[in-house]
C-alpha cells in the first residue's frame, strides 16, 4: 500500500468499524476520523436531529460531500456510515480514494449488537430485527462491491481485528 492511500472501513451499524478503526489508525500510524462523528461535529447536532430536520436525503447528502472532502486527504482511516455505499458516487469516490475493508458481519450478531441502540435513526422501530436483516441483505453486495479486502472477524476482539486487517494491508501490492 501507498504510503498516501487512505483506508476506508465500511459495512453495516454494528459491525465495529469505529471501534476497529481507531485501532487500525494507530497501527498504521494514520489519523482516524469516524465519518458520522464528523458530521455531527460541523452540524452541532446528532444524527437523529439532522434525521429529524432534514430527512436521510439531507444526511446522506451531507455525508456524500464529506466523503469526497476527506477521499481528497491523504494518511486517513475513515469509518463510513453504514448507508455510504447507497449512493453510485460515493461507491465511485471510496474505491478511487484507497483501501476499503468490508467488515462483514451477519444479520444476528448485528441485530445483538444493535438490540439496546438509541442512537440510529434508521433502527427506532418496533420491527428492529426485521430492518437489521432487510438492511443486512441490502447493503451486503454493495460493500462487496467497493472491496478490497472482506474480513469477516466478527467474533474477534477489536484490537485483534486490526492487527489481522493491518497485516492484509501490508500484504497488498
């Protein structure tokens, strides 16, 4: 890998990309930025208020315009929303702008994750399991699409996950 490749974590809610980024980013010696953190910073408000006042067309537009900002940065691991890859061009702008890992996570150990979550807008509903699995199925080919790397550790530590991640990403030519 580049020593100006970007690494990008996408896959659903749940599936750890924070958590695991930040400890890729030190591994790497990169700086971490968790994209809905960010725009939740320069909004001053959560993402269940931009939900609320501007629709998911608004967060997503916003996210969209943030991703390209950051895919134009280099030294960066990136932990994406789960919903980024909805968009062509935000597909477009993550397999352009660096290594992307799909941390693939099934459907039950997402929605035990996720079970007792406030803070998701798309996941405050009576039917929750229901929307996990319908989003899992979803979402799945599109992460695979932007690809480069699918680690399906789920049931590793974080700081476990990272190493393995790192080692893949040193092994890339």
């Amino acid at each position: 890998m580049n020593a100006v490749d970007n690494v990008f974590l996408v896959g659903p809610m749940g599936a750890g990309k924070t958590t695991i980024g930040r400890h890729l980013a030190k591994m790497l010696h990169r700086t971490f930025v968790d994209l809905d953190t960010e725009i939740e910073a320069r909004c001053g408000a959560g993402i269940p208020w931009i939900f609320d006042r501007e629709g998911e067309q608004g967060f997503r537009d916003r996210e969209t315009a943030l991703l390209r900002e950051l895919a134009a940065r280099e030294g960066l691991v990136v932990a994406t929303g789960g919903g980024v890859v909805l968009r062509p061009q935000n597909r477009l702008t993550l397999k352009e702008a660096g290594v992307v890992v799909f941390l693939a996570v099934g459907a039950h150990e997402l929605f035990e994750r996720t079970r007792n979550d406030t803070h998701r807008p798309l996941l405050q509903v009576p039917n929750r399991r229901e929307v996990v699995e319908r989003l899992a199925s979803e979402r799945d080919p599109l992460y695979r699409e932007v690809a480069d790397l699918v680690y399906g550790g789920g049931r590793r530590g974080p700081k476990v996950a990272a190493e393995e991640i790192a080692g893949w990403i040193a092994a890339l030519p």
